[in-house]
C-alpha cells in the first residue's frame, strides 16, 4: 500500500512544479493568456486537493507502526498546498 502512496507522492511533486511555474508566469502576462494560465492553474490546485485526499485514504490502510511517518509527509504536503493557494 505504500507503494501507491509513493505513486501519489510523485505525481503530487509533478503537479506542485508545474503549478509554481505557472503561478510565477502568472504577473508577466496579460489578457487571453493569463486568464487561460489563471484557469489552468485553478484547475491543477483542485487536481492536487484531489491527489491529497486519495493520499489521506491510502494512508488510512497502512498499517499502525508507519502510519505516523505517511501521516507527517501528508501534513507537509498539505501545507505545501495551503502555501500554493496564498501565492496564487
């Protein structure tokens, strides 16, 4: 199981690049271009809440002994969300 909360932990790394590109890009463009990059980055936020609580399942049938381990990765990454969503 933790194989898949691995899996998760890559593309949540994936999608957090991607979105602090974006979110940089964000105050050098204008018009069409960062109304679409503002859409997109809207969408790819609700993508990683998504990500983040299949991650917050999959942590809940790892077994008691590393469930603390997967449970402060889980907090960081959700914090790392949070941080995300004040800079956009």
């Amino acid at each position: 199981m933790s194989s898949d909360f691995e899996a998760y932990e890559q593309e949540f790394g994936t999608l957090t690049a991607e979105i602090t590109n974006r979110i940089g890009r964000i105050p050098k463009l204008g018009g069409e271009d960062k109304t679409q990059l503002v859409l997109n980055v809207d969408k790819q936020l609700e993508e990683v809440r998504e990500l983040l609580e299949q991650m917050d399942l999959e942590v809940r049938e790892i077994p008691i002994q590393s469930r603390a381990m997967y449970n402060s990765r889980l907090k960081s990454y959700k914090q790392e969300v949070e941080k995300l969503e004040k800079d956009f």
